[in-house]
C-alpha cells in the first residue's frame, strides 16, 4: 500500500514539474516577440 502511494506521489510530483516546464515554455513563447 506505501509503495502505491508513493509512486502515486512520484507521478504528480513528476506531472507538476511537466506542467511547470510548459507553463514556462508559453511565457518565453509569449516573450520572444518583445525581446526581438
């Protein structure tokens, strides 16, 4: 039962980094524009 619960914990810890990543990529999408 742990090792479930730790895995499910791995997996949204390593989907909240995936979203973050993305989230990061559209701002420095949205911000080339300026910056050229």
């Amino acid at each position: 039962m742990i090792w479930r619960l730790k895995r499910m914990c791995r997996l949204e810890i390593l989907q909240r980094i995936d979203l973050n990543e993305s989230l990061r990529a559209d701002k420095r999408n949205a911000y080339l524009p300026f910056v050229f």
